[in-house]
C-alpha cells in the first residue's frame, strides 16, 4: 500500500478500542514474536497494530536505509493512514530503539512508550565479543543458535533456540538486518531526547544480559526519561512476551489503562 510518500509498513490490527497502540518486533523478529501474548492484551479499550518494519515479513519487499529515522518515520506514516492522530507505542530490543526515536519525532502524537528489554537511544552498546556474534548470527546458524541462548541467560535450551531460529530465518533479509545492526549501533540520538517527558514503561528480564540489565537501565532510561518506571519480569531474560506471556502483558495492560485513565 502507498501513504503519501511512503509505503505504508504490512500490519494486522488485533483488538476493537478506541485508542491505538502500535507494535513493532525485535532484531530477529517479525509480528509473531508477539502471538503468545497478545490474546492477554486489553482489546477492550486499544487496538493494537502488530507491524513488521522494512526488511522483515510482509514488509521485506519495501527497501530503505534500514535505520531507526526511517523506521520513525514509516510509523507516523502508520499511523497517518491508520488515522490515528495519536497512538501508543511499543518497541522490542531493537524496536525498543526504534520507539524512542517515534518518541522524539512524534512529539505530542506520542501518548506513551512500551520498551521492552530495549536497545537505548545512545545506541547498541556490547562488549567487542558480543558484536561480533551478533554480526556473526546474521549469516551463520551456529552463531545465531548461541545468540539466542545468550539471550535466554543460557537457561532454555535447544528446543527454544531451535524455535526462535526458524522464526529468523524466514522473516528477514540479511540486508536488512546488517544495516539496522550497524545503524543501531552508529546512529544513536540520546543529546535530542533526553529529558522526554512521554510516560515511559521499561520492562527489563530478570535474566537478560548487558547492556539489559535492571541496573543499567536505573542507570539510563531512569535517569534520561523523568516520566519512566522500570519493572523486571521474573521468570524471563531478553523475550519476556514470549517466555512469560501472560505476566507482560498483564504489565502492559496495567501501564495503558493507567494512561487511559489521565487522559
């Protein structure tokens, strides 16, 4: 579909409420990444727009510089067509990233952010080993089954590995994952957003790895977003929505109905 000067980003809307709440998947990802909870969320009172951004599932066909301005700038596109002239907005790793450059260009539109377990706005910040296996796993299945490991706090094991392999290989484009890889890393935005006053909920896994740890996030999102409240979600590392389902989204639900509720 074309949106003015855009292709409008594939989406599937799941829910009948009168405010919307649009969705975006991690790194290795697509909109499934979200089907264990989603039957959880509150559709009563949102709509949610479960979305694949350029490069990823029903929108692998749209090229693009793969980067978090124009993932921006493709969701306020969304939403524009969705006629959503003010939205939610929640974020994956990756996506996490993404979001909060939608907070810092959507401005007012923007009535609050979900991260989850989210890459900072400073940027993706590993050690130089931890690069290096993400570069790796885009290209090598040995390399990726150890990413997601890593990711689970090495406490899942080869099934969930196994799953969340097959759920990467036939969502993406290599192409488009090396350039939001290299994107995410180099075109960090934290001098323009800091200080964001859009109500922030951070959902950090009690077993996730750095940089996604709860006293990292104290020590960024707490303190770069005066409007933001951090919660861990036990029993997870870096995929709380899929290895906790029903937890987070009784977590999201709680934080959307607060912000119902002031509006």
């Amino acid at each position: 579909m074309i949106g003015g000067n855009f292709m409008v980003l594939a989406h599937e809307l799941f829910g009948s409420g009168n405010e919307g709440v649009i969705v975006m998947h991690d790194f290795y990802g697509c909109k499934d990444t979200w089907s264990f909870t989603r039957n959880f969320f509150n559709t009563r009172d949102f709509t949610f727009a479960f979305t694949e951004v350029r490069g990823y599932g029903q929108s692998r066909h749209i090229p693009g510089e793969y980067s978090p301005a124009e993932a921006s700038a493709d969701i306020l596109n969304l939403a524009d067509n969705l006629g959503w002239a003010n939205f939610h907005v929640m974020g994956h790793s990756m996506s996490g990233m993404l979001a909060q450059r939608v907070m810092l260009d959507g401005k007012d539109r923007v009535l609050s952010a979900i991260l989850n377990t989210p890459v900072a706005a400073s940027g993706l910040s590993f050690s130089p080993e931890g690069f290096a296996l993400i570069e790796e796993s885009i290209t090598c299945n040995e390399a990726l089954a150890r990413a997601f490991n890593a990711l689970a706090g090495e406490r899942l094991g080869k099934e969930w590995a196994d799953f969340k392999m097959r759920q990467t290989r036939t969502n993406r484009l290599k192409k488009a994952q090396s350039e939001y890889f290299k994107n995410c890393r180099d075109q960090g935005f934290l001098s323009e957003i800091n200080g964001i006053k859009t109500p922030t909920l951070v959902v950090i896994g009690e077993h996730d790895m750095e940089p996604f740890t709860l006293s990292t996030a104290r020590e960024t999102f707490g303190k770069w977003y005066p409007n933001s409240e951090i919660v861990v979600c036990n029993n997870a590392a870096h995929y709380p929505q899929q290895e906790t389902p029903v937890y987070f989204a009784k977590l999201v639900n709680e934080f959307l109905i607060k912000q119902l509720l002031k509006s």
